[in-house]
C-alpha cells in the first residue's frame, strides 16, 4: 500500500515539473522571439503613418526615391534624377525613411 502511494505522488511530482518546464519555455518563447517582433511591427507602423510627400524612402528592393503621392495604401515613388520615373507601390514596400530635415544635417 505504501509503495502504491509513493508512486502517485512520484507521477503528481513529474506532471507538475513538466507543466513548471512549458511554462518557462512559454515565457522564454514570448520575451524571446513575440514581444522583440511585435515592438518592431509598432516601430513600422509608426514610420509609414509619418510618412510624407518629400521623403526619401528606401524600399524593401533596395531603391531610394522620393515620395510625390499618398493615398491610403500606396504610395507612388519618384527613381532617379530624370524625374521620370514614377512607380506607385504599397506602404509596406518601404523599409526605411529619412526626412529632409534629416539629410539637410
């Protein structure tokens, strides 16, 4: 009867070090690899909201040009130093942005 016991409590001890483990490896999950994307998701979302007409941008293809339009999703960007070529392209093409002011620095 006694050994009967111990085995149960042995089984309840290695259940609850095994839920104590997922849960560390949830947290490290979470502080490790969710919270560091979702901050860089909010950085991204507040650079293309501050996007504006005159901006240099750079795209996710690699090419600055400048920004000449807005409309809600897309953009439409200036290449080149013969102004003539202009490509709209979403807002989520673009992965950095320097401001005039900035450049003028």
């Amino acid at each position: 009867m006694l050994s009967i016991l111990a085995t149960e409590a042995s089984a309840a001890a290695g259940w609850g070090s095994m839920i104590l483990w997922l849960v560390v490896l949830f947290a490290f999950m979470y502080f490790f690899m969710v919270r560091p994307q979702q901050k860089e998701q909010k950085k991204k979302n507040a650079m293309l909201s501050e996007l504006a007409v005159g901006d240099t941008v750079l795209t996710t293809s690699g090419f600055y040009g400048t920004v000449i339009d807005i409309a809600d999703d897309t953009v439409i960007v200036e290449f080149g130093s013969n102004k003539n070529c202009r490509i709209p392209m979403q807002k989520a093409a673009i992965s950095a942005v320097e401001k005039p002011e900035e450049a003028a620095e």
